[in-house]
C-alpha cells in the first residue's frame, strides 16, 4: 500500500492520470480503426491503472478524482465500443457480413438454411448497435459511479426487450448481443472501478 501525503502518494497519482490519459488516446485512435493492438494497449494502461488505484492506502485528492472521473466516463463510452469491435471480429472471424447500418447482415426469414441464401445474406438486424453501446457504456458507468448498481438491471432489461425480436430471428445476432454487451459492460465498469478505488 502506498500511503497517503507522501511523495510516493504524489508520484503514484500522477502515474495513475498518465496511466488512464494514456489509454484513453489508445481508445481514441481505435476508434478510426478497431486494430487488436491498441485495444489491447488500451485495456492494458486501463488494467494498470486499476492495479495501481488499489495500490493506494487512502482517497486521492479531488482534483485528481475529478480527472479521473471526467477521463473514466469518456474512455467507457467510446473505448468500449473498440473493444466489443475488435472481441467481436475475433469470435466470429470475419464469418459475419456488416450491414450499412452497424448492423450485421443475415439470411432472409424462412431461408436460414438455404445455402444460396447463407452465402448471400440480404437482410440487417442489430442496427445501431454502435450507438446503442455508446448509450449502454454511458448508462453503466454513471450507475455505477452513482453508488446505484441496482439499475444495472433495468439497463439490460431495456435492451432485452428493445432487441428482442431480432434476437429470435438469427443465431449470429443472439451472439453478437450477448458477446456486445459483455465486452462492453466490463470495459464501463473496470473504467467506473478505476474511479471507485481512489475515492
């Protein structure tokens, strides 16, 4: 543990806004081109700065809680949706055809098994998905920081049943759904935890 109003204390908070700064520029050229290596940096600093939060024996001073704040929210909301990108374009390998929208492109209904039709998909569900995770991250990392994770719960309900026919309809958007919004709630919640552990 590092002790409070020591010059190590000092050093350790100004490591700690380097640390999340850092990840959040990462964040920021990912988001022109989701590449799996600065989502990877990205998630590393953040992952250190998280380390090194918990390292600290006491509170950090307001001005540094203020940055971290401010910085934790912006990195959650736009960091997130590079990283789902890049988890995503892991899972399935370039198997999923992206659609126009954000979506991602299927077979038409009653043809799902049709292989003229698996290789040809015409059809988008899940659009907006990249601005509905940007909603999501910000919703969850504000619960969070508000010290009312009860409302987590409503946020997937709402999304549960805004997406709920689509998710009937094909078994690349159920598991774009599920993989989205797990990538994404921990990349909000380790950015809300970053804050929580230094106030």
């Amino acid at each position: 543990m590092i002790p409070v109003g020591t010059p190590a204390e000092v050093a350790a908070s100004a490591v700690l806004c380097v640390l999340v700064t850092a990840s959040l520029v990462l964040a920021l050229l990912a988001v022109r081109s989701p590449r799996t290596g600065l989502v990877a940096a990205s998630a590393g600093a953040l992952a250190a700065a998280l380390v090194l939060g918990l390292a600290l024996a006491g509170p950090a001073s307001p001005l540094v809680v203020g940055y971290l704040g401010l910085v934790m929210v912006v990195l959650a909301v736009l960091g997130g949706g590079s990283a789902s990108t890049v988890v995503l374009a892991l899972a399935t390998r370039g198997s999923v055809p992206a659609g126009a929208y954000g979506g991602i492109l299927v077979p038409p209904r009653g043809r799902e098994d049709d292989p003229s039709a698996i290789r040809r998909p015409t059809r988008e569900v899940l659009r907006g998905g990249a601005t509905i995770g940007m909603l999501e991250r910000l919703a969850v990392v504000a619960v969070i920081l508000a010290g009312y994770p009860e409302a987590l719960a409503v946020v997937i309900a709402i999304k549960g049943v805004g997406r709920f026919s689509e998710l009937g309809e094909a078994a690349e958007a159920r598991e774009r759904f599920i993989i989205g919004t797990l990538v994404s709630w921990l990349w909000a919640a380790t950015c809300a935890a970053v804050v929580l552990v230094v106030r």
